[in-house]
C-alpha cells in the first residue's frame, strides 16, 4: 500500500467510529474488532505524519535548555505566553558552565529536549509501579495547572517527531481513550493498608467470611462507593474491581481530565482514540524495546561506488558496527543501545513517528572516534584496523558526547 493510500484511508478512518448493536456484548467485541482493522490499515508514523502537517515550519517557539535541569526548562518554555504547539521548536541547549553551545536546533536538540520523559514520569503528579504509573491528585500540581501540561508535553512531543511516554498504565490509557471494560490489579494499589485490604477480601473462600471482611472494611469500602454484600462468594471479584477503578480512575478525576484535556493538543486524543492499538506501544509500557536488529534497520550506510577500494573497507567496518550493535544489545560494551540511538539523533527510545532525516551512516577518515551530528542524524564511524580498535573508539565517542549519563 502506497502512502497515499494510507493517508487516503486515514482520512475515511480518522471519522468517530459509530457501532450500532443489539447488546453491550456485541458493542465491546465489535469495537476491539473495529480497532484491530484500523490497526493493520495505517500506522502510527502515517497518523502522525498527517496531525504533523499543521505544524507551522515558519514560526518557532524557543526553548532554552540546560541538560542538568531539562524539566525546569520544559515547564518556563511550554508556560511561555508566546508559546503555541502549532509553530516548529528551536531548542538550545547550555552546557554545565552556562555558555550556549554552538549547536542551533535543525531537529537533533529538539529531539534530544522533547526526550523528557524519564523527568515526567518521576513528577509527584504520577503514582504506581514503573511500568504502569496512572495520575495520582496532588493540590500544589493542581494549583500550577501540571496535569494539563503533562499531557500537552506527549501530545507535542508526538506530533513533532518526539517519543511517547511509554509508561502509563494500561487502565489510564483504556479510559483515556474511552473504554468501558476496563480492569487493573491489585499490585496497582500503593497504598499498603488498602491493598492488604483487598488481598483479604479476594482471598474469602466462603460467603460468610467475605461478609465478615466487609464489615471490618466498611468505612474504606464507603468511601470508595463499593459497600455492599454480595449473594455470593464470587461477589467480591467486583467488589475488587470497582475499588481499583475507583482508587486509580475516580479518586483522581479532576486529574485524569486535565490531563486529558492537554493530550487534546494538535488533535492527539482523537488519533489514540480512534487508533488506540497503533500507539498504545508508545503510550505504555511494552517489552518489544530498542533491539540490535531495529537499530541497524534505522541508519542507512552511505557506501562509496562498488568494487572501490573505498567500499571495500567500508564493507569492512560496516561489519563491524553490525556487531557492535550485537554485542552493545548483549551489554558487552560501554554503552547501551539507547545510548546510541540518543548519541546520534537525540532521541533515547524510536518515536510512533518516522526519524526525519534518514538516520545515515558515513565512514569518517579524519577521525579515530566516532562521531555524530543529531542535526543530520549521522554517525561517522572510525575506520579502525581491528573490531576491538572500533569498539572502544565507538564507547569513547559516546560516552563524550554532550548529555552523556544526565538522564
């Protein structure tokens, strides 16, 4: 399928889904349906790439920056008045004695800025285990409007070429996108009194052991609007489910909202509403990470003509990279495959949109390290003599390289 033809089902797609149906059965069945053919039909770089064309390349809000500190940076910028998500991002970046570094944004700092997202996830305003962090209400966070900027600062990052968060949870991205059969677990719970609470309940094995327990727990059980006593032991199942919904979803609703309301910028929360299958990788967390297999896939070598003596060595060293792509994913090196993928475009993670410029690589004589340009997206490899030669010159180009261990 051509693009124009992905975008030509986009357009067709994009429209609110309307499922008429007879039962709620059918209505959940036919919609995960729905949602897997949209899936297959257009991806997430397609979608992006069309919310992306309303960005205005002429006009630019600044951003200055000092790696130390990316997060205070993010928020004075996004708080800006002058600041609108429709203009293009110029990002620049300070080193750790305050002079401006040479670098001008033409994409690689704005992507190595928009690479936020460790700062966002340690913010007061989330809650739960690391992979699966849902918004917890905090007054100071509501007072400085947190929750509505956290979800603008996905929502722009998305759109201008940045990567997901990749760490909420499942439930808050189901109700975000308007699920009804929505479910978490008990170890979502971090508040130890109430999860022991509903371990006990879960565990009734007779109905008048699980009366017994709701008695001990109607004050908690009140409170979070799921106080009664079910006819049978199987009752507590959604006596559970409605206090783990109520604790993750209900408890923070005003937060959820605004959070919501800021994923609405540049159109985001209708894309992850209508293709919620397409970006839920970038959105939650996923174990189909940055492998040495992707990575290679992503940088193109730029290899002299054939039968060349030039070419010959090439072919040599791009061997070699291929391998150390292997033996960094088996963390035989110094450095990891974020590490790369950040050292040459300024991005730690692959976006739900596609890396523009093309990730290249060149075959650099003048120097004995590697050497990269986030604004091209290149690395320039060492035409070393021997692999562990390449190696350690390829750790020690990386490791040197501006932001190197600040996140």
């Amino acid at each position: 399928m051509t693009m124009r033809d992905k975008l030509s089902n986009y357009t067709r797609l994009y429209a609110p889904i309307v499922i008429e149906s007879d039962s709620e059965g059918s209505d959940q069945s036919t919609q995960h349906v729905e949602e897997e053919w949209i899936s297959d039909a257009i991806s997430a770089a397609d979608i992006v790439s069309d919310l992306s064309q309303k960005i205005m390349r002429t006009s630019c809000s600044r951003f200055n920056k000092n790696r130390a500190n990316i997060w205070d940076g993010a928020v004075r910028g996004f708080k800006r008045a002058s600041y609108d998500p429709l203009h293009d991002m110029l990002v620049k970046f300070t080193d750790d004695e305050g002079s401006t570094e040479d670098a001008v944004d033409t994409g690689g700092p704005k992507c190595e800025f928009l690479t936020l997202m460790d700062c966002l996830k340690a913010r007061r305003i989330f809650d739960g285990p690391e992979n699966g962090r849902f918004l917890t209400f905090n007054n100071a966070a509501v007072r400085e409007d947190e929750y509505f900027l956290a979800g603008r600062m996905i929502a722009v990052s998305i759109v201008h070429g940045g990567p997901g968060p990749r760490f909420l949870s499942n439930m808050l991205y189901d109700y975000l996108i308007g699920r009804t059969d929505i479910n978490g677990t008990v170890e979502d719970v971090t508040d130890e009194t109430m999860k022991a609470a509903l371990i006990e309940i879960s565990s009734a094995e007779s109905l008048d052991e699980l009366h017994a327990l709701i008695e001990k727990y109607e004050s908690l059980l009140q409170t979070a609007g799921c106080f009664d006593f079910p006819q049978s032991v199987k009752g507590k199942d959604n006596i559970v489910k409605d206090f783990i919904l109520w604790y993750i979803i209900y408890r923070n609703q005003y937060s959820v909202q605004r959070f919501r309301d800021g994923l609405s910028t540049l159109d985001v929360i209708n894309a992850l509403e209508q293709h919620p299958i397409a970006f839920r990788p970038y959105m939650c967390y996923s174990v189909d990470r940055l492998t040495s297999v992707s990575l290679e896939d992503v940088f193109k070598p730029q290899l002299s003509e054939p039968g060349s003596t030039r070419r010959q060595k090439e072919t040599r060293i791009l061997g070699y990279w291929r391998d150390y792509l292997l033996d960094t994913g088996e963390q035989e090196t110094g450095v990891s495959l974020q590490n790369i993928l950040m050292f040459a475009t300024g991005l730690d993670s692959l976006p739900p949109s596609t890396i523009v410029p093309q990730p290249r690589l060149i075959f650099e004589r003048s120097s004995k390290f590697s050497i990269a340009s986030t604004c091209a997206n290149t690395i320039k490899l060492p035409v070393s003599k021997s692999y562990d030669e390449f190696k350690n010159a390829m750790d020690f180009g990386i490791q040197n390289s501006p932001g190197f261990g600040l996140r």
